[in-house]
C-alpha cells in the first residue's frame, strides 16, 4: 500500500511526547498535508504545553488486521511546533472525520455541531 494512500484514510494517529512525570501519548486526529503531519489543539489543552515545553514528538498511524495478518503502520520522529490556526485546513480535517459539514434552514451549522455533543 502507498504511504499517502494510507495516510489518507481517517484513521488516528498517537501522538508521543515528553511530560515533566516521563513520557505521555495522545490520540489525534490528524492531516498529511506538505510532507507533515497535521493535528489540532488549542491553547486549553495539554499536547499543546507539553510540544511547547519540549519539541520532541513521536507518532504513529497503524492498521491491524489479525485475521489476514496483516499490519500497517507509519512512524517518525521529530519535533513538533505550534503554528498559527489554518481554517481550512482544520474544516478538511472535520471533513475527513466527521463527513460535510450540514447547515440549517438559516445557514447555521448542524451536524457537526450535533455529533460533537452525542
């Protein structure tokens, strides 16, 4: 299987990085976009912190399928940076996951809205 074709599938990544009590790991949903893996989190959130106080960063994107023995999975390592939100960039990601977005009779959005709460 290609790696972008596998990558494109929505599936989650684990996000490891180091924590002040050792290492900790994350599930993500993700984009690769540009050569580069692509999450979102907010100032709120403790990834975030955690990539701001130490850039080291390990992930891993893996599919297991024990009846037909067959496993996939991608992994690398790096460091991680926070960057500006890219809009569009996180609206193909709800995409990806949550399927087109569906609006009301007045334009407001209402499914991801929804399935975020159920």
């Amino acid at each position: 299987m290609d790696v972008d074709e596998f990558l494109a599938r929505p599936l989650v990544a684990r996000v490891a990085t180091a924590g002040p009590d050792g290492p900790t790991v994350r599930p993500v949903w993700f984009l690769w976009e540009e050569g580069a893996f692509w999450w979102l989190t907010g100032g709120y959130a403790r990834l975030r912190r955690l990539v701001e106080a130490d850039p080291r960063a390990a992930l891993v994107v893996d599919t297991c399928d024990p009846a037909a023995g067959r496993v996939h999975a991608v992994t690398c390592r790096g460091t991680a940076r926070p960057v500006p939100l890219d809009r569009g960039r996180a609206a193909r990601k709800l995409v990806r996951y949550l399927g087109p977005e569906e609006r009301g009779p007045r334009g407001s959005p209402t499914r991801w809205r929804t399935r975020r709460r159920g």
